[in-house]
C-alpha cells in the first residue's frame, strides 16, 4: 500500500512542471473574425484579417422575394475586395437553394441586364470585367433584380433596393485601400 501511495505521489510531482507550463503557456491569437465597418440602409459593410490577408465586403438582403412561400436558405448578395489576392470588386448572390444545372441568372440593374452563370446556390459575374460593371451599376443605381431557376425548375425573384450601396461601397473601398 505504502508503495502504491509513494508511485502515485511521484506520477503527480513529475506531471506538475507540465501541467504548470502547459497553463502558463502563450496562447495563439485567435484568428480575426469579421468586424463591422458600418451600415446604410439595407446594406452592411465588414472587413476581416488584417494586412496582406484583409477581406473587405458587403452585404446586402433583398427587399421582396418571389415566390413568396418557397423554403430557402441564406438569400443575400455581395461584393468582395480581397487585396491580398488583387482581386476587387468580386460580385456573388447566395440564392438560397441549388440551382438548375448549367443555368444562368439574369441580374437587371435599372434596366441594364448582366448574365450570371450559377454554381450550385450562387451566381457569379463571369470575368473581372463584369463584376467591376455590376458594382458600379449597384452603386449608382437604384434597383436590382435577380432571376434564377432552381433545380427543381423553380423560377425566383429576389428584388434589391440600391438605397445605401453607395456609402457600403466607401467603407469597404476605405478599408482596403480600392480606388474607384
């Protein structure tokens, strides 16, 4: 018994130092999460990282979606600036749903049409050239509507007001330093 006691007694000092260290221990930094730059009307404008790895974004959700009862998931668009990799002004729309294969999404802004292609429940501007056209499109008009078909051949409509694109635009053009 006295020896049982005596081994336990010696297991727990020599554990202690480790114990000691590992609790005295710097810990990582925890990476950094998305921060808000701002808001204006129905738009919202974040950052995350910092220095080369820096993402710039906003996000904006639809005013009126049709059809009105169909269960989706998130509905919202974007434009992304991600310095680091020089790209900027990278337009994307989360339809809330799988899209139709090899299907395309009409974006109408004011009247001016840009085909989308989709990706499985988003649509993307084809090229570099297109996403720059679409954002300055979003940040002088006033309306943009979104059409796009399910998998299930489910048309939908997701209307966005415009109204605060502008200054969402700013923020996120400020923080990570794009000239417009």
């Amino acid at each position: 018994m006295r020896t049982a006691i005596f081994f336990i007694s010696a297991l727990c000092l020599a554990s202690a130092p480790a114990l000691v260290s590992a609790a005295e221990a710097p810990k990582p930094a925890a990476p950094e999460g998305p921060k808000s730059l701002g808001s204006s009307k129905n738009w919202g404008a974040y950052s995350a990282g910092s220095g080369k790895t820096i993402v710039c974004y906003m996000v904006g959700k639809p005013v009126k979606t049709l059809p009105v009862n169909p269960t989706r998931g998130r509905v919202d668009a974007h434009v992304t600036h991600r310095p680091g990799e020089n790209a900027d002004n990278v337009v994307n729309f989360a339809l809330g749903y799988e899209t139709k294969a090899n299907s395309k999404a009409e974006l109408d802004i004011d009247g001016k049409k840009f085909p989308l292609f989709t990706n499985k429940d988003s649509a993307w501007a084809a090229d570099a050239a297109t996403d720059k056209a679409i954002t300055q499109a979003l940040g002088r008009g006033k309306q943009a509507v979104l059409k796009a078909t399910s998998a299930r051949g489910t048309n939908s409509i997701d209307t966005y007001s415009l109204e605060g694109v502008g200054k969402a635009l700013e923020l996120i053009d400020g923080t990570c330093k794009v000239k417009r």
